[in-house]
C-alpha cells in the first residue's frame, strides 16, 4: 500500500483520490459522477469524482443547511 494521494484537475474538473498504486481491475459507480476503482481482490483503490467543484459545494451547502436549520430532537417527557 502506498501513501494516498489527491490530484485535482482544474480543467476537466476531477478529482482523484489514490490509496494505492495497484492497477485498476474494476470499478463501480456509486452515483451520478463518484466512482470507485477496484484492485484484483475487489478492494478500493480509488475514487474519482467529476463536476468536483459542484460536488464539493452542494456537500457542503448540504450539510450547512442541515445543522442551520435543525430542529432539536425531541427528548421523553419521563
């Protein structure tokens, strides 16, 4: 296994997280632009992520959003 890496690239919009340098033998979408890639034995080695810049910013408006407008959970009257 070898140290994680990120690259960003700007002009196609990606991004790319590296875990390890084994080659790709797969890889599996896991929604709208986010896909994994796979080692021999299943196991991931990568995530790529295109349109990054808005991925990025709706994760965060996101989650912002959720703990700005949260309502407290309700806690038993006993």
């Amino acid at each position: 296994m070898s140290e994680t890496r990120m690259m960003y690239f700007e002009k196609e919009d990606v991004l790319h997280l590296s875990i390890s340098d084994e080659p790709e033998m797969g890889s599996v979408e896991l929604g709208p632009n986010i896909t994994v890639e796979l080692n021999a034995k299943g196991e991931i080695i990568g995530v790529e992520i295109l349109a990054a810049s808005h991925f990025i910013r709706d994760s965060i408006m996101e989650s912002v959003q959720a703990k700005v407008l949260r309502i407290p959970e309700l806690q038993p009257a006993w």
